[in-house]
C-alpha cells in the first residue's frame, strides 16, 4: 500500500474523528488539543468512506464503523420532518441557531449526502433500516424542498415550518452544488426503480447546468457572480455521477467542461479557493479539500496534464512527521491549523485513485 494512502486510512479509523457515538467531527484543532463539533454531513461523508475502505481491503471492521455512524445519524440527528438537523456542539443550546440541532435548521445538502451513505449502507448490508431512513431522507427532498426549477431550497427551518434562503453565502443559496444530492437520489433509484428519484436527480442537475457559464465554471453566488471551486467541484461531481449512470452525455460533457476549466487554473503551487470575474483573477487562499477535488475529477476525465502537480502540492498538506494520533491525516489549509475530517476524506479516494485509476469507476464515489 502506498506510504500516503496506508497514513491516511489509519487517521481515519484511529485518530478519533469518528466519535465514541459513531458520528464524526468536522475536525481537530492542533494547538487547543480539542475536536470540533459533531457533523451530520461529515458523518454522512464517513459512511462512504468507510465503505470504500471495505471495498477496498474487504475487512467487516469498516462496515461495523459505518453502522455506527449510521447509527447516531438515525437516533440523533433525523429530524421529525425526515431531514437530518447539521452540528451537534458541545453546548448545543448556546450554539449558533443557524446551525446548531436545537436551532432545527436542515439542510438540503446535509441530507442528501446522508442520503447518499444510506443507500450505500443498505446495498452492502442489506438492513432494511437503512433503506427506511434513505428514503424517508430522499421524499423530504422531493416534497420539501425540490422547485419547480428542479434547483433545491437550501434550508427548511423545522421550527416555523419554512423553507427560507438567506442567501449571504454559496452554501445559503440554491446552487449547482445541490446537484451532489443526485448521488443519493439515483442510487435509491437503482435500488428501489421508483422512478420519481430518477426524475429528481435529473431536474437538479439540469437545473446545474442552466447555471454553468460559457467558460464551464459554475456560478456559485448569484449576486457576485464568484466562482468557490468547492461547490463548483460538488456540481461537476453530481453530474459526472449522474450522467454516467443514465448515460445522459449532455450531463458528461457538462462535468467535463468545468473540469477543464478548473485545470486552466491549476498553477504551480494548485489551485486557489475564489474566482473573482471582475478581475478575472483567484484570491490567494488554498484548501486541500479543493485540491482533492480537482485531482479526483482530473483523473476521472484523464486529464494527465497536471495530475503529479496536483498530486504533490496536496500532499504538502497531509502529516505525516507527526507523533501524535492526527499523523496521517490532512490540515484544511495552511492557515487554519486544524486536522479536518472531509479534507483526509477526500484525499484519501484521490490517491487511491492515482494508485490505481480503474478505481475511479467504483460505485462509491465520496
């Protein structure tokens, strides 16, 4: 097993981001020695991952971790109305309502990744709970939250009973990103042929690629008009994964564009977080979550051009001198000196597919 991929399977399993309770938290705070808040999307996140790893080493121990995960989102983390609530902090009532379960904001995100692992969970397991919950998970979507548009709310406050849109962020908007939650949705449909999943998962990512510009980049902020490569990512994903099920070549070729246009930006050090229009310039400020993205996508679509660059300037971020249990694991940036749980995710499936490409057509894709 390659050195980098063999480091980062162990943080993911024995560094405790997974919690006790099997929900996973965001990340680790290096210099406070602490972990962050529990997250539902992360945790939807582990349960891919973990069944990755299953298929990749073939050992029950994965499968029983995500169990455990799935295991906290259905006892603590569904909500009533069939969506999953996002942080559980360790002062949860004295947390930020916008986020926090007692606050009871859901997002259409959140839920569609979890969404995403449950169907998973079930076709590996074949534990009928599991698909209980994802389609439970999957009609909140269709009937809460699905437009006319196809696009998706972004959040329903389960407390008013309302869908609201504060829209001061990508991830407060309705957005291409959204089309990441077909993932779920056409899995449920592969295992159940209820062919409304289907037709969901097709009306969002039309509803993506209505918001693509010319240049291939998604518009990630109506107002800015900004580019964020990390919903631009989970677009080009969404669509990748979609298409390729249902052989739909106009969502191929969509994903296939903004790929292209992410590499036109791949410069020596990466890639950097914001496109800025008006400049026609990024900002200065990298992630390795991105990194990761990109370097999955670019093997994807054979993009050979820039695969080691991207490759090596990601790896800079992993720990790998470290004594401690985080050793393996990957910073979310250079800046932020924290141990992060979807960044060591993504990473690790992007080097599992420089090892071996043809793992790039698994079924999980995380």
């Amino acid at each position: 097993m390659d050195k980098n991929l063999g480091l980062c399977k162990d943080w993911i399993l024995n560094s405790g981001i997974q919690s006790e309770i099997g929900g996973f938290y965001s990340w680790y705070d290096l210099e406070r020695k602490t972990y962050s808040y529990l997250y539902s999307e992360i945790t939807g996140y582990g349960i891919t991952t973990l069944l990755l790893l299953n298929s990749l080493y073939n050992k029950k121990l994965y499968v029983d971790r995500a169990e455990k995960a799935a295991a906290w989102i259905i006892k603590s983390a569904m909500h009533d109305c069939g969506g999953v609530r996002t942080r559980l902090y360790k002062d949860d009532k004295k947390a930020d309502i916008g986020y926090s379960f007692s606050g009871a904001r859901i997002f259409s995100f959140d839920t569609g990744i979890v969404l995403y692992g449950m169907a998973n969970l079930y076709r590996v397991t074949d534990k009928k709970k599991y698909l209980n919950a994802a389609l439970r998970l999957a009609d909140f979507l269709l009937d809460k939250m699905q437009k006319e548009d196809g696009s998706l709310a972004p959040i329903y406050d389960a407390n008013i009973d309302e869908v609201i849109e504060p829209s001061d962020k990508w991830s407060n908007q309705s957005g291409a990103f959204h089309a990441k939650v077909a993932l779920g949705l056409v899995d449920l449909f592969k295992l159940t042929e209820d062919k409304r999943y289907k037709e969901a998962a097709i009306r969002l990512c039309e509803y993506a690629v209505s918001t693509q510009d010319k240049s291939g980049r998604f518009i990630t902020n109506r107002a800015a008009k900004t580019t964020h490569i990390h919903p631009h990512s989970y677009a080009t994903e969404g669509l990748w994964y979609t298409g390729t099920v249902f052989n739909i070549p106009g969502f191929i070729s969509s994903a296939k564009k903004a790929t292209e246009w992410t590499f036109v930006h791949v410069f020596s050090s990466g890639i950097s977080e914001l496109y800025e229009p008006s400049t026609e310039r990024f900002n200065d400020f990298q992630r390795s979550d991105i990194l990761a993205q990109a370097l999955r996508l670019g093997i994807i679509f054979s993009f050979k051009n820039k695969i080691g660059l991207l490759k090596s300037a990601l790896l800079k971020y992993q720990l790998v001198e470290s004594s401690s249990a985080q050793k393996g694991g990957f910073l979310y940036s250079k800046e932020d000196k924290h141990v992060n749980s979807w960044c060591s995710m993504f990473a690790f499936q992007a080097l599992a597919f420089c090892k071996d490409n043809k793992s790039a057509k698994a079924q999980i894709f995380i």
